[in-house]
C-alpha cells in the first residue's frame, strides 16, 4: 500500500504520538464493578449487605446502569464503610480526594484510605502512594509513594504494581531500572489493568525495556481498548496513521482515533480535530475539526487551545478574528494553561494582535516561568537582563538563564557563556 503523505502540521504533531512516558495513574475505581442487576443490588442494600451498599454507590458515583447521583453514592458507601467494607471506605478516601459530594479535604481522603488498608484494601495503599508522589496533603516524596507502590503490589494490587513499573521506568523515587519497569507493568497487565496493558503495549512497540515487537505490542493496546481505555484507543489510530507497525490504514487510524475523543480523550480530541481539517482518513470538514479543537481545549490539552487560536487567526473552520483568538488564550491562561500564558506574553511582547506592552508580557512570563514552563525561562531572563517590562537585574537573568539551561534550552547555556566570559 502506498505511504501517505501526510499535511506538515500533522506529520509535526504525530511526533508526539505513542510517546514512551508511561502512564501513572490513581487507582481506577471502576476495576471491580460486577454485573449484578440493579434491582438485585437494590433489595440487597435495602437488607444491609455492605458489598451491595458498596457496589451500588460505586454504580451512582459514576452513573454506571444508573442515573448519576454522587450525594446518595456517598450516603450508601457511608452505610457499606460503617459495616467495615474496605472498598467503600476506599472510595470515600477517592471521593474527599476529589471533592465529591463535599468540599476536597486531603486529610480526610488519607484518613479513609488508612482504614481501607486496616481492613486489608492493598489498593488503598496505592492510593496513599499516589497521594504522596501527588503532594496532596502531604509533602511530595517520591521515595515514599514507591514504598506505598511496593507494598500495594506485594499485597497484589494491580494499580500498585503499575505504578511501581511507572516509578522504575521513570526513575522517580527509585533508580530507573527498564527491566523491573516490564516486569510489574507485566503483572499488572496479567490481571487486566487498563493503565499497565497500555504501558506494556507502548514498550513493545517503541522498544522500550524489550525488542521491539510491534505486533505484540498493538495486542496489548488492543485488550486496553476492549476495557474501553481512551489512551490505548488512541494510540492504536496513532499507529495505523504513522504505519508503526502495521500497514499504515489512514480511515481506520480516524476510526480508532475517534474513538478514544469520544471517550473523553484530549489529545485525541485535538488529533481527530486535525484529521477533519485536512481530510485525512476522512472527508474533509474544517467546522467540525474546529469543533473538536475547542472539545479538545475544554478537556485542558494545552495544545487544543493552540489550535483554536491558530484556527480564528487564519479563519479555519470558523468566522476569523482576532479578538476571539486572543480572548481563547486569555481564559486557557486564567485556567491555568502555561502554553497559553507564554504565547500571550509573546504577544503583549511583539505587539502581535494586541497593543504592545512589556509590562503586562513580563508579569506573564514570570507567571508561566515560575510556574514550571521551561519556555517562558528565556524570555524571563532577558526582560531581566535588557529591563524590558521591569527593573534591570543582573542576578535574576542569571538563575533564570541558568533554569532555562536546565530545561535544555541551547540559548540559555550560549548566553550563560558570553556573560561569564566577558566577566574574565
């Protein structure tokens, strides 16, 4: 079958696809849910047993089989943790973890979450694992969040077991080490754990820890798909839309890809946004591209508020304007989007589409600096370094000129340099 040749911007944003970082991820709450009908749960419940008090307000929390309701869910896994059920007093911890049914309240979450293990919950322990690597309500320690890892595996938690492989393959909390990484996501994987099948699949296809097996890697992807696991969906099209490891197949790459958007993931969501704009793997519509673009920003992929701007700017798939454009990276930005802010900084910085102002483009640079984006760290260190927007300091341009170099940002280290060099 012929290659395609695919459209520049997504020959660029395929780049990203299937990337090695494997998934971390809190315990999925929906892994023991049977398949009991409701009405028996119900008349179950109505007699007291816990594990149907549970099941029950597992199945109102998330609206499985039955309407939504998370205040009766926290009033039957209230019932069920009163008569000592552990998986509802893990889910209690889960809920005042996310402020559901009440305000968040991380003690209360870790509070709940000691007692699940009390009652012999090894996912519980994951969850205080998760806690710990998060800082949620404590300090982050990434070394006490893989004993909590550890022990929740040993213990036969599927969720620990992935996250101790995350840990290993990652190097956080413990020394990197690809082999014990295969070997939990392994185990993990045997008991059908979405997040582990994936990371598993990810590895076998990129070679990560293992030869490269492409074939075995899509039947990994493929059992975390039939979970209905957005991310495995997602990568499964990224691979038929690349030809990583399979005839390359540009409809059925749309089809998978697809999938996975409507299962809520955002960087499907942006992805499939981009097929539709350029008609590949299905007939181009540039409204309907531009609709999963703001689906995708909606969803908090930093990059889908990129393509709404880029989209109201040159007049893709929507009415152009500028004003909107701007307005998309001002709301993504007040939400906490750091691409948004730093691309407004820009802006503010050059005179682009709004009113040059250097003051207002340096307090968003420090806010996107110093909040992590490696970015907006050079931009940083020259509005220091020139007095541009703010007081010239020499001391500040230095320590960020030096994050900046962290960060692998090749200008920082050449810039870093010079001032050395001219200081001798």
């Amino acid at each position: 079958m012929r290659r395609l040749t695919l459209p520049l911007a997504l020959a660029l944003l395929l780049l990203l696809l299937v990337s090695g970082e494997s998934l971390h991820a809190q315990p999925d709450p929906l892994r023991a849910l049977a398949e009991s009908p409701i009405a028996e749960l119900e008349a179950s419940a109505e007699n007291g047993d816990a594990a149907a008090l549970s099941e029950l307000g597992q199945r109102y929390l998330f609206g499985i089989a039955i309407d939504r309701d998370v205040q009766k869910a926290h009033r039957l896994l209230t019932r069920a943790a009163a008569a000592e059920n552990a998986a509802a007093m893990e889910m209690l911890g889960n809920m005042a973890r996310d402020g559901l049914a009440d305000k968040q309240d991380y003690e209360t979450a870790m509070d709940w979450y000691r007692k699940a293990v009390d009652n012999g919950n090894a996912t519980a322990l994951a969850s205080i694992g998760w806690m710990h690597f998060q800082g949620l309500g404590v300090k982050q320690d990434y070394s006490k969040a893989v004993e909590f890892y550890r022990r929740a595996a040993e213990a036969g938690s599927a969720e620990g077991m992935n996250n101790l492989g995350y840990a290993y393959n990652q190097g956080l909390g413990v020394e990197r080490d690809l082999t014990k990484a295969i070997e939990w996501f392994q185990k993990s994987a045997e008991k059908k754990n979405a997040h582990a099948l994936t990371n598993l699949g990810e590895m076998y296809v990129l070679g990560i820890g293992v030869d490269a097996d492409p074939e075995r890697g899509l039947q990994l992807l493929q059992q975390a798909a039939e979970a209905k696991y957005p991310r495995a969906m997602f990568n499964i099209g990224s691979m038929y839309l690349n030809g990583q490891g399979v005839e390359q197949d540009a409809p059925c790459a749309h089809q998978w890809i697809l999938k996975a958007a409507e299962a809520g993931e955002p960087q499907a969501m942006e992805l499939v946004g981009t097929l539709y704009i350029h008609g590949v793997g299905v007939e181009k519509d540039e409204a309907t591209g531009f609709g999963w673009y703001e689906r995708s920003a909606e969803a908090g992929n930093e990059w889908g508020v990129v393509k709404v701007y880029d989209c109201y700017r040159r007049g893709v798939g929507v009415e152009r304007s500028d004003e909107r454009a701007v307005d998309a990276l001002r709301v993504a930005s007040a939400a906490g989007n750091h691409l948004a802010t730093r691309m407004l900084a820009d802006l503010y910085a050059m005179g682009a589409v709004v009113e040059q102002d250097d003051i207002r483009a340096f307090q968003l640079y420090r806010l996107a600096a110093e909040a992590g984006h490696a970015p907006a760290m050079m931009p940083l260190a020259n509005t220091y370094l020139k007095g541009v927007g703010t007081g010239e300091n020499r001391e500040l341009a230095l320590e960020w000129l030096e994050r900046a170099a962290k960060h692998g940002d090749p200008r920082a280290g050449a810039i870093l340099k010079a001032l050395q060099e001219s200081r001798e």
